[in-house]
C-alpha cells in the first residue's frame, strides 16, 4: 500500500490494511470508509470488506465498521489540521493528497443561495488509489498521429469512471514530450506539452513538482480550474499540445476554442459510455458537431483484462485497427 496513504490513515485502518496479503494491497483501486458501515475495498469489478483481523470477507456482518473517531482523524488528516485552507476542495466534494490520490467526500452538505458552500458532518470516504503505468499510450497514440501537422490529432479519450483515462493521458503525455510517436515520425523530436491538472491526479504534484513522469518538456498547471488554466498556458507558455482532463463545462469547450484556434493541439478527456452517451451532453455535443475533436479513444475495461480500445474518427466512424509498433 502506498505509504501515502497509510500515512493519512488513522491507525486502527492502517492496522486493518497492514495485515492484508502483499498481493491484495497492491491491486487495491479503492477504499471505501463509512461511517458505522462495513470497510470496504475495491479492485477491478471485485470489491470485499475486512474484518477487525485484517481479513476480507463477504459478509456485511462480520466486516470492521469505522467509527466516529476514525473518520474525524481521516478527515483532519486529510486536511493536514486546516480545514480553512481545503475549503474550496470541500465544496467540491474531494481533497488530492500527494501522489495524486483523490479522496471523494459527502456527508451533510451547507447551501448558501441554494449553490453547495461546503460539505459537514463527513460520513463517508471514497480513496482512489493512482497509479502510474508507462507504456499504455503506446498502443494507441500511433493512430492518434497526425501527419500533416506534424503532431498529435485533437482527441477526446471517453469512458466511464476508472477506466483507465487519466493514466492513458498521463502516459500520453509522456510519449508527445519525449518523441516516442511509435511510428515513422521522420526524425521528429519531442513536443511542448501543457498539463492543466485541476485535481492534482494527472502530474500529483508536490509544491508544484511533477512525481509521475509527464515528459521532459511538459509544464504543469496544478490545482487551476481547466478553463482558466488552459488559458494562462495558451498566454504564457507556448504549449505545442495541450493536456486536459474531465472536461464538460461551457468555460472548457471556451479554453478549447481558444487553443484550437492559435494552433495548440488538445488532448481531453470525458465521463462517457461511448461516443453517442457524450454527444448527449449539450457542452461536449456542441464541441462534436463543430467537429472540434478529429480523433476519439473509447476505453472499455473488462473483468481481469487490459483496458481494450477504438478509436473512432472526426464524424464518430471506427477507425481500422492497425497493430502499433514500439517506439
């Protein structure tokens, strides 16, 4: 398990998750922590709870239920004792902690003129665990290489949650930035690459210091709202491809146009089923019929499997599959 994460544990949970087999904590995806309900952990399409021995079972009624006490030092852990300085991360329902762990929220929410001000009484914990994986771009940026200009096509990755978008982008990323096209690039060298990392998960950044590898020549935007980010990165930072995640909101397909029109190359992703459940969505819909996006990845995790694939084109038509060569 992530000493990341161990260390915002209180230790009654840390107890618990030190006792798991070596094999179990390392395919943990999530740890779930309620309130006076079972503890839960999650894997793939798999989940268990544990028990005050440190086992997992299958019954609710044997599983260690977190107490009050424990989700207070959660929470003050998380917010390293300052809930003033997370306000904003509270409001929105989630704190990054370093290695870009996003830890998801929800408990008694306060309105101030019916818009969410912040959330109270936190009763429940949802710690995604990230993880970098280097190479799972290769597969799939060769088709995403657009000849012509020289770079990578528009493209907007789509899945559902936990499929495996935020870690295909990073590890995009990593390949623009180097060079590593996987195919015949005609000699062509790395690209200038901007990173927009609104919930800290792309870069997990430390003080403004990349931990996961995005390249050699990627500049990171931490902890910035994507549309204005992408913006400061078109004024000052002469990006070449523009990375984005979760994008959805009126001001993003703004950014979008902006970069789109100086030149830039975007790289985003979105909460989708497939491509017709994201053209359901008045934003990215508009975005799809101005024919913004020249390339999308649909990602489809199956149970023990790889994440597998398709890649359509600007009018949502499959693209033929043709096998990546290494590079």
């Amino acid at each position: 398990m992530h000493d990341t994460i161990m260390h915002i544990l209180p230790q009654t949970l840390r107890i618990l998750l030190s006792s798991l087999p070596p094999d179990v904590q390392a395919s943990v995806e999530e740890i779930r922590v309620r309130e006076s309900r079972p503890f839960e952990l999650i894997w793939g399409d798999g989940y268990a709870f544990v028990d005050e021995r440190g086992q997992l079972v299958t019954g609710e009624d044997r599983a260690y239920k977190p107490t009050r006490q424990d989700c207070l030092t959660l929470l003050e852990m998380l917010t390293n004792h300052s809930m003033y300085t997370h306000e904003e991360e509270l409001r929105r329902g989630y704190i990054t902690i370093a290695g870009g762990h996003r830890v998801g929220l929800a408990g008694r929410t306060v309105l101030d003129q019916g818009d969410v001000k912040q959330i109270r009484d936190v009763s429940s914990f949802n710690i995604r665990i990230a993880r970098e994986i280097q190479g799972v771009g290769r597969q799939v940026l060769p088709h995403l290489f657009d000849p012509i200009r020289r770079s990578v096509h528009h493209t907007l990755v789509i899945s559902p949650p936990q499929q495996g978008k935020t870690t295909l982008v990073r590890d995009m990323a990593r390949l623009i930035s180097r060079g590593e096209w996987g195919v015949n690039s005609l000699g062509m060298t790395g690209k200038k690459v901007g990173v927009v990392d609104e919930r800290s998960e792309l870069a997990a950044c430390v003080r403004g210091v990349p931990r996961f590898d995005l390249g050699p020549r990627t500049d990171v935007m931490d902890g910035c709202p994507k549309a204005e980010g992408m913006m400061m990165m078109i004024r000052s930072l002469s990006p070449d491809v523009l990375v984005v995640d979760e994008i959805g909101r009126p001001e993003d397909a703004g950014a979008i146009h902006e970069a789109v029109h100086t030149g830039i190359r975007v790289v985003a992703t979105a909460h989708g089923a497939d491509y017709e459940d994201v053209r359901m969505r008045p934003v990215l819909k508009q975005l799809l019929e101005e024919g913004v996006f020249t390339r999308y990845v649909i990602l489809h995790r199956r149970k023990g499997e790889p994440a597998a694939y398709r890649i359509l084109d600007r009018s949502g038509k499959p693209l033929e599959h043709y096998p990546a060569r290494k590079g």
